[in-house]
C-alpha cells in the first residue's frame, strides 16, 4: 500500500507567485520536499485538494498536469498522481555530525571591515505611504509597460538567444555600448569609442571600480559637502584620505581645492543633493586646475536627463581633452531603479583595467538585461518616455514650489535645470529625523539631511523632498502636513 502526502500540509502562500495556479504549484512542490516523499508517494486527488483550498478541481487537474511535464508527479493507472522518481531537486538526509570546536568569531574575522556610516535608508514599505516624497523611485503610470514588453520579447527570441545566453568574457552587448556612443553620449557634447565605455550594475558599480582603482592611502580625495553618502563610504574603504568641501550655490568651488590634490568626486548637472549647477566658468576652472595640479575628476552625470527647466549645461568630459574626466551615467534614474544599468566612459586604458576588475566581481552585467534596454533606446520608446518624464516632473515641480510658497519652509538649494528633487530648510531648531518621524503617522515619507553631511550639524534643519514617485494631486496636502509639523515642533 502505498503512502500519501496529507492534505492538510498543502497550503497557498500569497507571497510565492502572482497567480493562483502558480500559488498552488509552489505549495505542492514545497510539500513534495519538505516531507522527503519517495517515488510513488500518492497525492491527494483533485477533488479532495479542491475541497480542502477553497478553488476549483479544474485548476488543482491543470496544475497536476503541469507538474508531471516537469518531472515532479507522475500518473497512476486508476490511482490519479504520486511523487515521480524523477523529482528534480530532491533533498539529501544528512548524517548528524558531531561539533568540534567553538563558531568563528565573526567579529575578529571581520574586523577589517566596516559598516558603512552613512547610509540613505527608506522603509520596505514605502509604497503604502500616501505622501511619498522620496527621491529616486519611479512612477509605473509614467513608464510604457508594452513596448519594454516588446523589447524583452525581441531579446528573448530565438535570433538573440544564443548569442546573449552565451559567456561573453567581460565585454559587453554591442547594441547598447553602440547607442551610449552613438545617441546618449554626443547629447552630452562628448565623443567616445566603444573601447572606452564599460556598462555596469548602474552608477553605483562604475563609482565603485573608479575609486578602487584610483584611489590610494597617498592619494588626496575631495568630494562635496553635504554630498551623496556613497562617495564618502566609497572612498573609506579605498583607504583614501578625504577632504569635505562646503559647496554652495553653485556646487563645488574649484578655487577651494587644496594644491595637493589628487581626485575630486563630484555632481556638477545637479549636485546631490542641493540640486545646484555648477556654472560652465567654474567647469572650465575645475578641467584648467586638474591639469595644473594634476589630478583626475570623477563626474557622476546620474540624471542629466531631468533637465527641463533650462537646457542641461555642458558635461565635464566634453571640456576634457586631456583623458583626466571619468564620466559615469545611468539608465537606472531615468528608467527604474530595478534596472541597474549604468556605464563608464574612460580613456581606454583605464576602462580595460575597470573591464578586468568586474569580470572578477561579476563578470559582466547580465546580456539579456543589456539587450532589453538596447532595444528599448534603439526603437525610439527612450526617448518619447524622457518626453513624458520631463513634462511630468516640470508639473510636479510647479506645484511643489506653489505649496511651498505658502508654508515657512524654504528652498535651500539652487535647481536651475530641473531633477526630481529639492533640498528643504525648516524652522530654526526642529531636526528633520524628529520631523520625518513624526510625520509618518501621517502618511509621509520625507529624507532628513543628516545622512549627506559628513560632519552634520547638531540639529540639522535639512530635508530631502523628492517627487518622482507621488502623485501631483497629493503634494499640496503632503507639504500642508510638513509645514503644519515643522511649525508644532519648532513652537
């Protein structure tokens, strides 16, 4: 007589699949491993299992049948299904093994590597929030689902398969390191070879190779002050020492920069997070001073984009004709941040020494990912969702100044393009930690400032509103409730 899988250890899960007939095929599954059921281990019939979830026999038959196409069930004569011999991931039992010794200390192992100290954090569920104002994240009603549709299909084919599914040995697709150097790069004034671009896991990525090979425990770094937090951890771990440069209406002043040094990281299109724009006399300084003093600009281009106020001011690679400007970019701020996308574009020297470093990190960020988005920038859908994006984020943008003007909240930063952003002062005394706490009952999410100071301020004031992600018609309300809690706090 053969066993039986009880029906009472075959429950849905709302978490594991979107469909209900992928629900139940992951709780049977589950159930076939975690009892270890051998070959020939009866299930129950589809009735019973029907009878026992609340759903129709139909769909329990359907997805019975689909498991025994993949080798999981198989069919009895008369019997209905069991347990295949065939079962693909089938769990060992383990013989119980005796303990030497004590677990590794984990602290004294790691003790060479720290957590890094500054570190922009969103709740998981952010999206439950009414009045989102977090920067960073996209708005689904504003991205066409059917054409990215389309265009994974097309890279899905048959006619791309093989050769994306195959290992490419670090290089990278073609078709998109084609577009960035034929299409996205000369919209910023600069030219490039392919040799000289790598496409990598976003900005995030290319800022990551870019210090650990040119950063060094002799080597003098500047970055901005308040500025983005990773290049601040990024540049502790290179061990590189590290000047803090107050910037101020418009961003970084080269006429600060100490004689010693040797790299600057900076966001000269929209500083982060300000929102300011370094004027082209101080980009021409900035390219003069670097050839002077020698040392080499990092330029983190991540939204230029977001330009829709006034046209986007010349990058700081196309100024360059020395090589000393590593330029990094990004699909993933004007796409989906999901989307991991960015590139380097580097004197070709540099780029095969970054290449050799990712390939030990990840080899090369996935083809098919590659081919997607080359694709979608190729057929022209970038290029009507930037139109899109743009007119969104301008409207979005009126209004947040609107509801502003009439609050005691101010604009601290100096945004002349655009972005989707703006950096916020609030009343004298209240901290924008306390403030975003206690605006949560609320509904709103809002970024405190502390985050992006290397040395904050005791009560820091400043606060991050960003608007890509929440609707026009919520922001008047959503600034009613931060001024109207600023104020209680300040009082």
């Amino acid at each position: 007589m053969s066993s039986r899988i009880p029906v009472d250890i075959i429950f849905l899960r709302e978490d594991e699949a979107p469909t209900l007939q992928g629900r139940l095929m992951a709780a049977i599954v589950r159930a076939v491993l975690e009892s270890r059921a051998r070959p020939g281990t009866r299930l129950p019939s589809s009735r019973m299992l029907a009878g026992s979830l609340g759903i129709s026999r139909m769909t329990v038959t359907l997805v019975y049948q689909e498991l025994v196409s993949q080798g999981y069930l198989e069919t009895l004569p008369r019997s209905g299904v069991a347990v295949a011999a065939t079962v693909p991931h089938r769990r060992l039992r383990v013989p119980g093994i005796r303990q030497v010794g004590k677990p590794p200390d984990w602290q004294d192992w790691l003790s060479d590597h720290r957590l890094p100290r500054r570190v922009i954090r969103k709740p998981a569920n952010w999206r439950d929030f009414r009045y989102r104002f977090i920067y960073g994240q996209a708005d689904p009603d504003l991205f066409d689902h059917s054409a990215w549709r389309d265009c994974a299909r097309r890279a899905l084919g048959t006619r791309d398969f093989a050769a994306l599914a195959a290992d490419q040995y670090g290089a990278d697709d073609p078709l998109l390191v084609d577009y960035i150097c034929s299409n996205t790069l000369p919209r910023r004034g600069i030219h490039a070879e392919p040799k000289e671009v790598l496409v990598t896991m976003g900005a995030q990525n290319a800022l990551f190779l870019a210090v650990e090979l040119l950063g060094r425990a002799d080597r003098l770094a500047v970055t901005e002050e308040p500025g983005y937090p990773d290049f601040a951890e990024t540049l502790r771990r290179a061990q590189s020492p590290t000047i803090f440069l107050p910037v101020d209406e418009m961003g970084l002043n080269p006429a600060d920069l100490p004689e010693n040094t040797r790299l600057v990281i900076a966001t000269p299109s929209h500083h982060i997070p300000t929102g300011a724009t370094m004027p082209l006399a101080r980009r021409k300084d900035l390219i003069a001073r670097a050839g002077e003093q020698n040392f080499v600009v990092i330029e983190d281009d991540y939204d230029f984009e977001m330009s829709y106020l006034a046209p986007p001011a010349p990058a700081l690679k196309s100024l360059d004709d020395t090589g000393r400007v590593i330029y990094l970019g990004s699909f993933s701020k004007s796409l989906f941040p999901g989307l991991r996308i960015g590139y380097m574009v580097a004197p070709a020297a540099l780029i095969t020494q970054a290449r050799a470093l990712r390939s030990i990190m990840l080899r090369h960020p996935p083809s098919h990912l590659q081919r997607i988005t080359a694709y979608f920038l190729a057929l022209g859908h970038y290029d009507a969702h930037i139109v899109r994006l743009r007119q969104a984020l301008k409207n979005r943008r009126a209004v947040l100044e609107q509801a502003l003007h009439r609050t005691s909240l101010t604009i601290a930063g100096a945004p002349i393009s655009g972005g989707s952003s703006v950096w916020i002062k609030g009343p004298d005394g209240v901290d924008s930690a306390v403030l975003a706490e206690r605006l949560r009952p609320d509904g709103v999410l809002i970024e405190p400032g502390a985050v992006f100071f290397e040395s904050p301020p005791p009560v820091c004031p400043y606060f991050r509103l960003g608007y890509s992600s929440i609707s026009e018609k919520d922001i008047p309300a959503g600034i009613e409730l931060i001024a109207r809690r600023a104020t209680e706090l300040a009082a």
